[in-house]
C-alpha cells in the first residue's frame, strides 16, 4: 500500500512541532505540511487548532459518517513537554450521534507519542476501499492493509500491531468492533483504556475504514524558553502537588464524586427519575479499595497519563468467582478500573451497584470501544422503556431488562459492543432507540448525546453547560462546579458558564489535562504557554482563544443545520421536580438562565454569534 | 617474576594490565608485531569510513599509558619459537626473552581461499591499520570495488566502503550474508537491505579466478560471468596465529586448547583471546570466540591465574553485533538452537524487524535480533544467567519481544 | 558516600516524568525515546518498572569497549561514555547484560545514564518518590546489584 517519506519543511520553535500530517484515505496518500502558524497563533492547538482546520476542510453539512468528513488527531503545544498532564490529544470531527462537531479528549501515551513523531496534528480524510492502519515512525508513514485485525478488539488490535512490527514501543490508537460496526457512541480507545470517549468520533474512524493509528516517535519536543519553562512547569507541579484536589484525586480518583453527588441528590439515578442512588457505598471510591467476602479487593493501582503527576487513572480487576468472568479466564487480568463516569452510568442510573459487573463493563467499553456514559444511559433508557412495557424480552434477546439487574448490564453491554441482538439498538444511542419505540422523552442527553452524571436540577449552571456545549450534552465543556454547589438557582450561572467554557476551550487546547484546574487557574496555564510557545501568552489571550474556539464550534454547528432549539434539556428536568436530595422541587431553570447566556455570548436572541462578535474574535 | 604476553591486542593488553594490578612486583613484557601503539580492530572500519583518526583506534589513550602502569611494550616484534623446557621466547630479530609465566594472545590473521591470483599484488585484506590505509587510499568515490566474503568482517568493511561511496559488488560464496551470526532469514534480509542501498550482493557465488587487467581485475565467478573491479578486498576468513608454537608442545585443535582457567596443555602458558579455543558457557565445549568481550574476559582470568589468583571461568558465550549500512542486528549463543530445544520468532520482512529465542528446557540459550537497539544486552542477561523462565517461557514464545519484560519480572532485579 | 538511584517501582505510575526529564538534561528536548531510563508496564498497567544502569561493579560494558571509551567517574561512580571516544560499535550494547547501554542512531554513539553528574534529572521529577538518589549502602538497592553478580562471568582478584 502506500508508502512515503513525509517531511514538511517549516520548522515552528517552540511548543510546536509545525507539521501537520494529512492522510488521504481515498487516494492512499499520506503527506507532511507546515503547520498554519497564523493558525496556531489564534487557535493554539489541539482542540481549537483541529476546530479551525475542520472548518475549513469540510462542508458541515457532509453526512458525518461519508468520507467527506475529516477526523483530527490534535496535540497541544504543551503536549509531550514536561508540564503536568501533557499527554492529551482530542479527536476532532464531526460527530454522528449529534450531527454536531465532536472533540473528544484523551490522554494515555498516544498523543505525547504522535507529537514526538513530528506532527502537531494527524488530519485524515476519505474512506479506504479496505480496513487498514496508519503506521507512523516519525518522518515514516505507511497506510497498511488492515486485513487481520478487522473484526479484532482494542486490546487484540494493540498486541497484533506490536507484534506484527516487533515493536512494543509503538503507542497505538484504534477501534474496537463498535467502531467497525458503526454503533453511534463508538469511541477511539489509545493505550488499552483511555479513550477519546465520547460523540462516536470511533465510528467515524470506521466508516473511513481506519481500524488504527500506531506511532513511534523520536524527534522529542522543544520549548521557546526551556530554563522558565523549566521553572514554570517546576513551579506549578509543586503547587499542584500541595493542592486537596490533586491530593484526593490521585487517592480516590474521580470516583471520590459519586459521593458528593448522592449527597447533594444530583446523582442520576435510574434514567432521571430519581437523584439519589440507595447503592452508591457499593460502588464508590472507598468499596474499590475494601475487600469483599472473598477477600478480593477491586483496586489494584494507580495509573497515570503521560506526563501526568495525578494519576488518578484506576487499574482494577474483577473478582474471579463473579459471574461475569467465572468460566471467562481471559478477563482475570487487571485492567482501566471504574472512574466517576463510569460508575455513574453502570451504576445508578441503570441502577446496578455490583461493582465487579461495573468493572466488567468497563472492560466491554475499552475493549470493544464504546463510550460508557453514552451507553449507559441509552441502557437507563432501555430499562425504562421495559419498564413501561414499550419493549419487553421478546425484544431484548430474552434478557429481563430491569432495572438493577447486573446481568442485564454486563451482557447488554458485551452485545453492544460487538453489534448482536438488542446490543444493535442500544447501538444507536438513547435518543434514536426511544424514538424508535414511540417514546422520545424518555431520552436523557442533549443534542442526541447522553448526560454526564450530573442532574441539572440539581446543578443548574451544569445544566445550561449541557444545553450549549458544542458537542451535546457534556459536563467537559465548562466548569461551574463551585458556583452551583454554592448557589442552587439559575440566577447568574450565564456569565459563569459562559466563561468557564471560554476557559475549558483553552485548556483544552493547550495540550493539558482539566484535572488540573483542581489547582491551576488561567495564569498557571498562561505562563506554561508563554515559557514554551512563540507569541506572548497571558490570561487575557487565553480567555480570548478559547472564546473564538467556542464560537468557530457553534459556526460549524450553524452551517451543520443546528439551531437554537437545540440548545435544551429533556422535558423530565424542565417539569418533573427532583424527588430528593438539596434540590428536592426543582427543576432546571434553563428557561430563564439561557437568553441571558447568548447574551453573554455576544449572540442573537436566536443563538448566532452576531457580526460584532465574529469582528471582535477575527472570526 | 617475569610475565610476558605476546599479542597486543585487547586480550594481551588487558591481560597485561591485569598483571600489573595482581602482582605489583612482577616485571611485565607486551609483545606485539605491528609498529603502532596496541589498538583495536574493531575500530578500523571506523577509521576507514573517515570517522575517526588513526589515534581513535588505540586500546589506551593518553601518552605513557604503558610506562605509567610499568609495563614494557615491544613493538613491531614477532616470536618465532617458544622453547618451553627453558621458558625462552625467540623473536624475529634473534632475541631471545625470557619467562616464569607465558600468556599467548597472538589473535588470528585473514585468510584466503586457493584461487588463482589470489596473492596479485593490490588486492587487500582489510585486518590491520596499514591495510585500512592501503584501502583508503584506493577506494575512491565511484571506484568499482569487489568485496569477497560477507562475514562478519566483511559486512562491517561494507559500511566503510559504502561510506567512501565506491560502486560495490560483494562476493559471497555461502547461501547468506554473515553465515556464521544470521540465519537464512535474517541473512535475506540483511541483504535486501544492501540491495536496497545500491550494493550488489552475490551470495552462493564463487570467485574461481582472479587475473590483472590494464586498469585493475577481473574476477572470473562461475563459468562465464566475470566482475571488474579497481580493488579487490579479500575478507574470507581468519585462522588463529598458533605457528610459531611448533615444537613447544602446546597443543591445539583450531585454536589453542584451554581449560577453565585458560591454562593450556604446557605448564606456565596460558592462552587468550581469538587464538584461544576454551570453554563455551552453555555446552561446555571448546571453541574459538573471537570477539572482544571474550577477549577482554580472557585476558583478565589468565592474567590472574598467572599471577597465581585462581580464577575460574564459567566459559564464553558467543555474541555479535552488526551494522550493516544501518541494519542493527546482532546474535548470541546457541542461536541455531540446540537438539531438542524450542524456537520462538517474529519477523516483520518488510520493515527489516526479526527476532528469534533458541529455548532449551527452561531457559533461553540463543538468539538473533535485526533492527533492535533498545535493551539488547538484556538477551545476554537470560542467557548468561540460565534464567529459569517459568511462565514466562509460554509468553515469550508468543512475543519474544517481552525479553525486557521477562528479565525483569523473574530476576526481581528491581524489587 | 557515594550516592545511588532507588527505584521503588510499587510507586510508579508510569507518568514518564523522568524520561522526559532525562532526555531534556541529555538532548535538550522532551524526548523519551532518547531517554537513559525506560519505564516499562506490565499487564496493562497494573505494574510497571523504571529502569535504569545500576553502574554496577562489574561494568560489563567498560569492559566490553575496545577504545576505552567508557570510564568510571571517581566521583559520582558512574560509569560515563566519552562521546569523543566512542566509534559506535555497540559491543557494549550486547555486553551490559541489563540491556541499559544503547545505541543512538542519531549521535552514532552510545548512550548510557551517568547520574547526570550527580544530581540525577530523572529523581527530581519523579512526583511519587519511586525514583530517590540514596546512599548506595541502602539495602533495596542490592538485589539490583546482586543479579549483576549472579550474572557474572568475571572473577574479582
């Protein structure tokens, strides 16, 4: 297949590898080009800079799943350096479930890895007439037939690359059968387990074909001041070292927020109905780390991403006498461990608090590769729709899809994931299956992706965030955490949320993890910029980048044939108070909070950046 | 006490240093038969490709390393006799030099095959620095030089010819490239790999004759073909330098015979080095390693005994690595396997990757590496500790490339 | 006292904080794969290892090198390449049998740690103290350097 030397000749100093390597699938064509710096200079990287190169590469009105569409592999100038956290990458698309643009972020070794290869970003456009794998050492790029691993899992697909070139130091992004087969929330697993999780970016890499990404790299990563940056980043690890959040986030991992959400009554329980999770000390931080009857304890490690001085990836394995796993000896392994999302949408919202089966469903969505909240909450979905009677075994492959039941969850999600029986309805995302079934309310997400484990009566500003983000529902996209655990109305959040997202849509470009925020403002992030990349970078600037960002992702959303009206949040947290908990009564006050958030934005009432905004951003 | 050691080479100047530490009131004699300070042959073809200076090449550095440590060399001299009875050396000029104790280093010397012209004048062997300077001098940019013999030798010459951008044909007589450290596969693909860089590989190909013509030679290869060629480079072979010790009683097989302790039949000389055919670590038996750590262990354990520090010597084990116009590749031990041992390989012939463990019983006793730099010497670490590999046995042989791995986890060599 | 590195691998979480750091002292830039300590994961991830030369007393290597490139710093005890030196052979790659000396194709020479004169990078940036610089009598260190001795082909005088 096709084979060539790729080298671009600009060379960017500083953060900057200043290549891009754009792969054609169609043509079977992989070549280097210089890096846009004009570009870099207003969209800095990874998550922005992919956004602005989507924009102009493709039409978004192109059906997401046609090779017109174009997935992004984005570093960040700070991916790959020593700065905390610098092992993220974001898959950028457009994404199927949504219809909308997708940016989904991930972190393990890949990203750092595709960096010290040369190229700040992988752009790839087309569809392969058959399976194949990018296969990239640095200025080496082959487009390799994919004949044997089609059909493979994430974890198959890494060993049989690595094998294949002798070469265990090449860090692999790939999909699994979810990907292949087109379920809507399939994602793009790198590294076994972590994962560019959400908006079914995987399904677009399988409808070009593209089963993975394998890369090793030797070319190592610059900075524009290596002695300040040396300094800066010294200085803000410390500083991250001593802080709470840091400190409970490496001990519980985010997992430690299943019991703040019980707490307040903002934990999604069985599809929304409920707030609040009667099982929760089954499956929370604290029953990871206790043995059970058999003295089998969950937790294993403690795991980090590249760069990461966190670590509050989990590495978990399953008890051997669970019935998931009892007569299945290829999952006596320890493997990614449940985190806050995870337990979330395995646990109280389907309403399962069997933390072995949780963990096995874990180990469904890396290996098959699929997003667990996504799936999760169509499976909520799902068990409603049972509930109510919509469906009953005869469409559920037999399995009784109740509520609770732990089975029901580790075989749905292992069908699922391998596109068989029911498993290719729940496939298709919660908003397409209870359509299906006549009952479109009972989808929980927005813009057709699932919530994130946070209800919005409970969390109002959470709740305009969901309603706005880019990307469909998303607890990613903004962070008013503090502000509505402070303050319960929707008084106030626009402003807020408004620049939390500005400010997540810069960190999300410089390469750095948002875990960080539990002790980095905008100025920590500023000065680590500054001391690595060409230009001059303060908080102002940063803000300012993420806010043109935000505003290129909704102008693609706009052409994509998104309006306002999609700017909202299912009728059950509009109407339907919260049941319990500190919010017991409410319900979201989206109504109210979101005139005022386009507002802020600089929008029209009918949610389009007006022209003054796009003047003032150089949009 | 007296201890004289002929051959400056790695082994005799190590073993020469060694004696110098163990026995501090013993006078020590370094013979050597070329005129340059003692230096390495390995380092030759680095000169040769322009590398390096000629300076590079030394085994010491620095001026007086040798006086400093009380060491008298003797330089351009070749011992022509050893009278064992009388512990008496004669050299080539009729001196004679006496010793208590006798380490015998003397390397080997290029062969060549019986072929008619084989001895023209101008066609080089590439063994010692006067000869890399004749071969520097003639293979200009576009001469068209023939190399006979793609051994480990002449693989590494092919480097430095390459470098000095030569048109280069290579003759080989076996089925492969470097026969004796690669198998069929990783010989194929060692020289696709030269073929890919514009070097002509001729393997299964004799050289039957070889006759002057106005401009330089004409290389008859079997009935009809013939190469021309501006220069001839003949590297087909070494043999252990052991003439000279006619008559002394010391006996040897293909090279010197030794023990444990690199003690030879005759009492008082010790042999080391590529002359020296000791133990091999994993059989036993003897045989002729001439590679520089064998050397180097050699030169240090005979030293010892001779200075009466008994030292054993678990046995040599054999290890190569190469470059060949930038294929790495390098072997180790028993890499043809051993009778009723198992063989796990990876190979990837396309981007030059191949990998192969000789397994017997438990352990890993061999193996072969193309296109690895990481962590090789990891691979002498299983073999030289006889590591027992337990479960990890079943994974390597599904992924030899779990050596590192492998080590670690079983020797705990960090807890 | 001469001081060595302590690797405490039950605290690593493969952050590869010190390769970074390593390749940046040595090659001034982020860049693991030229990194002189490797970090190595077993079974994804449940453990994983960083690795690095124990400058053994044995020095397979020193030994091993036929132009004497290699040399024990008196003050650090680290076994150092001399670059100038160095022809690239890469005898001792296949000689240190840790597998912690390594060709680098780009320099054509060896690369090995050399405890960066004494204030070893890779220690510094560990967050989780797996990697701690230590007076080389502690006794973690010593299985380390007993394999070196199980390993040995050499006598000691």
């Amino acid at each position: 297949m096709a084979k060539g030397k790729t080298k671009a000749k600009s060379k960017a100093a500083g953060g900057w590898q200043g290549q891009v390597l754009v792969v054609d699938l169609t043509k079977g064509e992989a070549k280097a080009e210089p890096l846009n710096m004009e570009w870099a200079q207003q969209y800095l990287g990874e998550r922005g800079l992919a956004t602005k190169y989507l924009y102009e590469m493709m039409n978004p009105r192109a059906d997401a799943m046609s090779p017109e569409n174009v997935l992004i592999f984005a570093t960040g100038p700070l991916t790959g350096t020593m700065a905390s956290t610098s092992g993220r990458y974001a898959v950028v698309t457009k994404g199927p479930l949504t219809g909308a643009i997708a940016c989904s972020n991930s972190g393990g070794k890949f990203g750092a890895e595709l960096k010290f290869a040369g190229y700040d970003l992988l752009i790839v456009k087309g569809r392969a007439k058959k399976p194949v794998y990018l296969h990239i050492i640095d200025d080496k790029v082959e487009i390799l037939p994919a004949d044997g691993l089609w059909g493979k899992t994430v974890w198959q697909t890494e060993e049989l690359i690595k094998a294949k070139h002798q070469n265990p130091l090449l860090k692999i992004a790939s999909i699994g059968k979810a990907g292949e087969k087109g379920v809507l929330y399939a994602c793009v697993v790198n590294d076994l387990h972590r994962a560019a999780g959400r908006s079914g970016v995987g399904a677009v890499m399988g409808s070009k074909n593209l089963k993975a990404v394998a890369c090793h790299g030797s070319k190592g990563v610059t900075v524009k001041d290596p002695k300040r940056f040396m300094k800066v980043v010294g200085d803000a690890k410390q500083k991250l070292a001593e802080s709470t959040g840091r400190k409970e986030l490496t001990e519980y991992g985010t997992n430690a927020m299943i019991d703040v959400m019980q707490q307040f009554g903002g934990l999604p329980t069985r599809n929304f109905r409920e707030v609040q999770f009667e099982g929760v000390e089954h499956i929370n931080a604290q029953a990871m780390k206790t043995p059970n009857a058999h003295g089998h304890t969950n937790l294993v490690a403690n795991k980090a991403c590249f760069g990461c001085t966190i670590a509050c990836g989990r590495i978990a394995h399953i008890d051997k006498q669970h019935f998931s796993i009892v007569n299945r000896k290829e999952y006596w392994l320890a493997s990614g461990g449940l985190e806050y999302e995870t337990a979330y949408a395995f646990g109280p919202v389907v309403g399962v608090d069997d933390i072995d089966a949780l963990t096995f469903a874990g180990y469904m969505m890396n290996e098959h590769g699929m997003d667990p909240i996504s799936f999760g909450v169509t499976l909520a979905a799902a068990m409603e729709l049972y509930d109510i009677g919509a469906i009953t075994k005869k469409d559920t492959d037999g399995i009784e899809l109740k509520f609770g039941n732990a089975e029901a969850l580790t075989v749905m999600a292992e069908k699922t994931g391998k596109g068989e029986g029911f498993g290719k309805i729940l496939g298709l995302g919660s908003k397409r299956m209870c359509e299906k079934y006549g009952h479109p309310e009972l989808f929980m997400g927005v813009k057709g992706q699932e919530f994130a484990g946070y209800d919005s009566r409970a969390l109002q500003g959470m709740g305009l965030g969901y309603a706005t983000s880019n990307r469909g529902a998303c607890h990613l996209k903004h962070d008013v955490f503090a502000e509505d655990m402070e303050d319960q109305t929707g008084s106030g959040k626009a402003v807020p949320v408004k620049k939390s997202q500005d400010k997540v849509a810069a960190i999300d470009s410089t390469g750095l993890c948002l875990f960080v925020t539990a002790a980095w403002g905008v100025p920590d992030f500023a000065a680590q910029v500054d001391a690595a990349c060409e230009g001059s970078w303060d908080e102002k600037r940063l803000y300012e980048t993420g806010e043109r960002v935000w505003n290129l992702e909704r102008m693609f959303n706009l052409k994509a044939g998104l309006t306002a009206k999609d700017d909202t949040l299912p009728k059950r947290l509009l109407e339907t108070p919260a049941p319990s908990g500190t919010a017991k009564g409410k319900v979201s006050e989206l109504g109210k909070m979101l005139p005022e958030y386009y507002k802020a934005r600089g929008w029209t009432t009918d949610g389009k950046p007006t022209n003054q905004t796009i003047a003032r951003l150089g949009l | 006490m007296d201890y004289v050691v002929v051959g400056a080479g790695p082994a005799g100047v190590i073993a020469a240093e060694t004696l110098r530490r163990a026995d501090p009131s013993g006078a020590v004699t370094l013979i050597g038969d070329e005129p340059a300070a003692p230096y390495s042959r390995m380092a030759i073809p680095y000169l040769l490709a322009g590398d390096i200076e000629p300076a590079g090449t030394h085994l010491r550095h620095g001026t007086g390393h040798y006086r400093a440590h009380g060491i008298k060399v003797v330089k351009g001299r070749r011992v022509t006799r050893v009278a064992a009875k009388s512990r008496v050396l004669t050299l080539d000029d009729g001196a004679k030099v006496k010793y208590d104790k006798l380490l015998v280093a003397t390397g080997s010397r290029p062969v060549r095959p019986p072929i008619k012209g084989i001895d023209l004048p101008g066609i080089e062997s590439c063994w010692t620095l006067a000869d890399a300077a004749a071969i520097a001098r003639k293979a200009k940019p576009r001469s068209r030089v023939v190399l006979m013999g793609a051994g480990f030798i002449g693989c590494i010459i092919l480097e430095a010819l390459a470098a000095r951008k030569v048109d280069l044909t290579v003759v080989e007589m076996a089925d492969r490239m470097v026969a004796r450290m690669m198998d069929r596969q990783g010989g194929d693909m060692i020289k696709r790999w030269c073929e890919g860089r514009g070097v002509k590989v001729l393997t299964s190909t004799r050289v039957e004759a070889i006759e002057k013509t106005k401009t330089g030679f004409r290389l008859a290869i079997g009935r009809r073909a013939a190469l021309e060629a501006d220069l001839v480079v003949c590297a087909t072979g070494v043999a252990p330098n052991v003439e000279f010790l006619k008559g002394s009683g010391v006996e040897t097989e293909f090279g010197i015979l030794v023990d444990h302790g690199l003690r030879t039949s005759v009492p008082d000389i010790f042999a080391a080095g590529d002359v020296a055919q000791g133990p091999e670590l994993i059989t036993g038996k003897p045989e002729v390693h001439a590679i520089q750590p064998t050397a180097s262990e050699h030169g240090r354990v005979a030293a010892l005994n001779m200075a009466g520090v008994p030292s054993h010597y678990r046995g040599s084990l054999s290890m190569n690595v190469l470059n060949t116009l930038g294929l790495i590749s390098s072997s180790f031990g028993h890499w043809q396997g051993l009778p009723g041992g198992e063989i796990a390989e990876a190979s990837d012939p396309d981007h030059f990757c191949y990998l192969r463990l000789c397994f017997k019983d438990d352990r890993v006793v061999g193996a072969l590496a193309l296109g690895l730099t990481q962590h090789v010497g990891v691979i002498r670490g299983l073999v030289q500790t006889g590591l027992p590999l337990g479960p990890w046995k079943k994974a390597l042989q599904r992924d030899p490339h779990q050596v590192m791995n492998a080590y670690l986890d079983l020797t705990k060599a960090v807890p | 006292m001469q001081k060595s590195l302590l690797i405490e691998p039950e605290k690593c979480t493969s952050c590869l904080q010190c390769e970074m750091a390593c390749s940046f002292e040595h090659e001034g830039s982020f860049n693991p794969a030229k990194s002189r300590i490797k970090v190595f994961e077993f079974e994804h991830g449940r453990r994983a290892i960083p690795y690095t030369c124990t400058q053994c007393a044995e020095a397979w290597c020193l030994h091993a090198c036929p132009v004497e490139a290699l040399a024990r710093n008196p003050t650090t005890g680290a076994v150092e390449v001399k670059e100038d030196v160095c022809v690239g052979c890469k005898v001792c790659t296949i000689a240190c049998p840790f597998g912690t000396i390594n060709y680098n194709r780009d320099s054509g020479k060896v690369a090995k740690c050399d405890l960066c004169g004494g204030d070893p990078q890779c220690a510094a940036a560990c967050p989780t103290g797996a990697i701690t610089f230590v007076d080389s009598d502690w006794t973690g260190y010593e299985r380390m350097k007993a394999w070196a001795a199980k390993t040995d082909n050499q006598p000691r005088a």
